[in-house]
C-alpha cells in the first residue's frame, strides 16, 4: 500500500530541484532559514515537500493550475505544518 510518507518523500528530488531554480528562490530561502532555527536538513526537505503536496493537492481537488503564491505561503508558516496535513 502507498503511504502518505511514501508520497512525501518521493517529492523530495522535486524540492531539491525547486532550491536550484531561479524561479523558486523561496524554496531555498525556506531552507536556510529553517536550518539557521536548528532544524535538520532532512525534516526540512519534507516540510517542504508537504507543502508542495499540500499545494498539488489543493489544484487537484479545486482543479486548477498551481498557485506558487499559496506555495510560498505555505512554506512562510514553516516550521507550522499546512492545517490538516495535505488530504491524502
């Protein structure tokens, strides 16, 4: 069976993509600020990737396109988890 865990960490390569895009420099700033509060490398990449899940998810279920301005939302309330976790 597919665990939500599963699914959070297979989104992990796309958040470590997302650091390196000029596109998403947020993503990467997320990071370095969760680390310099003493979080662990490895619990933010999947902080972020329940929120990029939280986000995919959302656009599934009110089927649209991809916010980025509720993603960077999401990731500002860090290290708050998304309400509700991601649905899944």
């Amino acid at each position: 069976m597919f665990e939500e865990d599963d699914l959070i960490k297979n989104l992990v390569p796309a958040v470590r993509q997302q650091m390196e895009s000029e596109q998403t420099p947020f993503v990467k700033q997320t990071l370095d600020r969760l680390l310099a509060a003493g979080e662990e490398e490895g619990e933010v990449e999947m902080m972020i990737a329940l929120c990029l899940a939280d986000e995919s998810n959302r656009m599934f279920i009110d089927q649209r396109d991809f916010d980025l301005a509720r993603y960077k939302e999401l990731l500002d309330t860090l290290p708050d988890l998304p309400e509700g976790g991601s649905g899944f």
